[in-house]
C-alpha cells in the first residue's frame, strides 16, 4: 500500500512537471509568434508563462528532493571520517527540513494573505490558487528530508 502510493506520487509529480514545462514552452512559443506575425497574443499569456515558472520551480525541488539531489555545499563532507558520514547526512537532512519548514509556514501565511485580498492573477484565477505550489511543494520537502534524517539517502526510497 505505501509502495503504491509513493509510486502514484512520484507519477504526479512527474506529470505536473513535464506538463508544466511543456505549456510553459508552447505558450511562450505562442505568445512570441502570434506578436511577431500576426499582432496578437492572449493577454494574460505571459502571467501564466511566470506562473507555470513558479510550478515547475517547485515540483522540480520535490522530484530533486526524492534521492536527496537538491544543490547543495558538503564541505565538511571532505573532512569528516567515513565512520561519521551518516551523522553528517542526517545533520544536513535536518537542517534542510528545518529551513524547508519555516519557508513552508511563510509562504503559507502569504497565500493566505493573497486569499483574504482576493487577488487574481489572470483571466479571473485568484492569485492563491496559483501559489498554493509554495507551501505544498514546500511542506513535501519538508516530509521528504524529515524521512531522510530518519533513513538517509542512500537507504531511502521515498
């Protein structure tokens, strides 16, 4: 059943990335050709173009967060014995959730900020709906390194 549902994850996130990217790419296309043959465009093209950045932004650090491949400095990494390697990965696992936490709670409180205004962000969309990416994509790094700090990467499949 966990397998299962880390598999049917996993598909989601895979899914809203390549679709995303792939609107993004053909809108931009779009957009660029329609104003320089033919003076059109849709108007609110380009916000969701800097939308679906946004998306891909953050279902791309929960695919990256999946194996432990986000960016990252390990300089102690090269001075620190073998034999504390773990220690140092689950150290750095938990700090990554910590900060993923508190962005988390932040970004939340801004959605809900950008919720009470009513703001919309193009064609009638409300401007929440199209960053609630922030704090879910956010909160699943956040799970995800929390899992890691307990089972670290090389051992975890979540």
């Amino acid at each position: 059943m966990i397998e299962r549902s880390i598999r049917v994850l996993r598909l989601l996130e895979d899914t809203v990335l390549v679709s995303s990217l792939s609107i993004m790419i053909g809108l931009a296309a779009y957009q660029v050709i329609a104003r320089n043959f033919f003076d059109s465009g849709i108007f609110w093209g380009d916000s969701l173009v800097r939308i679906l950045v946004l998306w891909i932004t953050f279902a791309g650090a929960t695919v990256a967060s999946r194996n432990d491949e986000h960016i990252r400095m390990d300089l102690l990494a090269r001075f620190v014995k073998p034999s504390s390697q773990v220690l140092l990965v689950r150290f750095r696992c938990l700090f990554t959730a910590i900060v993923a936490g508190i962005f988390t709670w932040f970004s939340f409180q801004f959605v809900l900020l950008d919720y009470e205004d009513g703001l919309t962000a193009f064609a009638d969309v409300p401007a929440w709906v199209c960053e609630l990416v922030m704090p879910v994509g956010a909160a699943m790094v956040t799970v995800r390194y929390l899992l890691h700090t307990l089972f670290p990467p090389e051992q975890s499949s979540v």
